[in-house]
C-alpha cells in the first residue's frame, strides 16, 4: 500500500505538523477578533469561529481517530469506522488527507483518478479483511461528494437518501468539504450539498466484485 505522507513522519514530526496548523487557526481567529473589534462586528468572531474550527478538525481528528484505532485505514485516502451492529461506516478520505497526497503539479483528471483509484484499492483491501460469511453480514455505508451514482454503481453500491442529521453535518463542514473539493478538482468548486449522495452496499456484494476492482484500479494508474 502507498505510504500516508503524514504516518512516515516521526510522533515528533506529527506533533509539530498538528501544532503548526492549531497555530495557523488561532491566527486566523485573532485577525477575526481584530477585525470585528476595529470595525465594531463583535459577532464576527463567534460566527467565523465555527468555520475555522470545521477546517481544522480533520488536522487533529483523523490522525487521533487513527491513533486510537477508532479510524482504520486500508489505503491512504479509504478509511473506515470500526464495525458496528453489521455496519461499517466509510470515508473517502478527508481534507487532511487530500493536502497531504495530492500532488499540487497533478493536473484535475490526474487527482480524481488517483482519488477513486485509492478508494478502489481500499474497497479491495477490506473484503480482504473478512471471509465470506462475515462479510454477508456487513453492511457499507458512506456519504460521498467525489463519487457519482453511476461510478458508485460499477462498484457495487447503490444509492440512498441522505437523512437530515447527516445534512446537517454537511452544510456545518462545508467550508472543509468545499476545500477539499477544489483540491480534488485542481479549481475552486463549490459542492451542492443537496446533491452530496450516500451509497450502501453489502460487503460480500463488494467482496464478488473483486475480481473486477482490482481491474479497474489498474486502469486507473497513471
């Protein structure tokens, strides 16, 4: 599996990067605070907050998710909650992740195609990780701003209605998904939440389509 740049860095290394970006956000905060004293918006500290606190989360979250073991990675930008109740909660990678393997010099097709190819790879590597009866037993579910309901399909999921609570953390990290859209697509792209999907599927569904997984995955190699 292709290496994390951040996970090859040492605990120390890790530390100061999490530090470095904590500080850039309390920077970024206190510039707010100075420009709502200066101009007399004394509310523009308490709404900008909310933001800059949703962009730094994934920085301090997803490596302590992964510390912890409350995250499992089974590629660098394919990561799963533990399983629970038959249900395994999955995440294409999150804005920290995308800053730290996206090559800036990646033109946009390069990137989306790197993108699905990890989550592929990954998608292969967890029906690796349970036989056949587990897997008839697990259920996939995940929201993605990056996969369409046709390259879903191919994979072997199908899609869902977005329930309201999910929408809710969605329009609230906007800010970070928005961000994380235009790394992907090498501009400034604006996702529509309305049209952020959520796909499930059956483990051992995925765990047939193997086979054709890992084909797709070769053609998407650069």
């Amino acid at each position: 599996m292709e290496k994390h740049q951040f996970y090859i860095k040492s605990e120390k290394e890790q530390t100061r990067e999490i530090l470095k970006f904590s500080g850039l956000a309390f920077l970024v905060l206190l510039v707010f605070v100075l420009l709502g004293l200066m101009l007399e918006w004394y509310l523009l500290p308490i709404f900008v907050a909310p933001l800059i606190l949703s962009v730094l989360a994934p920085f301090i979250d997803t490596p302590q998710g992964k510390k912890q073991g409350k995250l499992i990675y089974h590629s660098p930008l394919f990561i799963t909650e533990r399983e629970k109740n038959g249900k395994i909660i999955i995440h294409g990678g999150t804005l920290f992740d995308y800053y730290y393997l996206i090559d800036r010099n990646w033109k946009a097709k390069q990137r989306i195609r790197y993108i699905l190819r990890q989550y592929i790879l990954g998608l292969v590597k967890l029906t690796e990780s349970y036989n056949e009866n587990e897997a008839a037993e697990i259920t996939l579910e995940g929201t993605s701003y990056i996969l369409n309901e046709r390259t879903a399909q191919k994979l072997g999921f199908t899609k869902k209605r977005t329930d309201i609570l999910q929408q809710i953390i969605l329009t609230y990290n906007y800010l970070q998904i928005l961000l994380a859209n235009s790394l992907a697509k090498n501009k400034l792209s604006f996702p529509a939440v309305g049209k952020v999907n959520t796909y499930t599927a059956s483990l051992s569904t995925i765990k047939r389509n193997k086979n054709y997984l890992k084909k797709l995955a070769e053609k998407l190699r650069d």
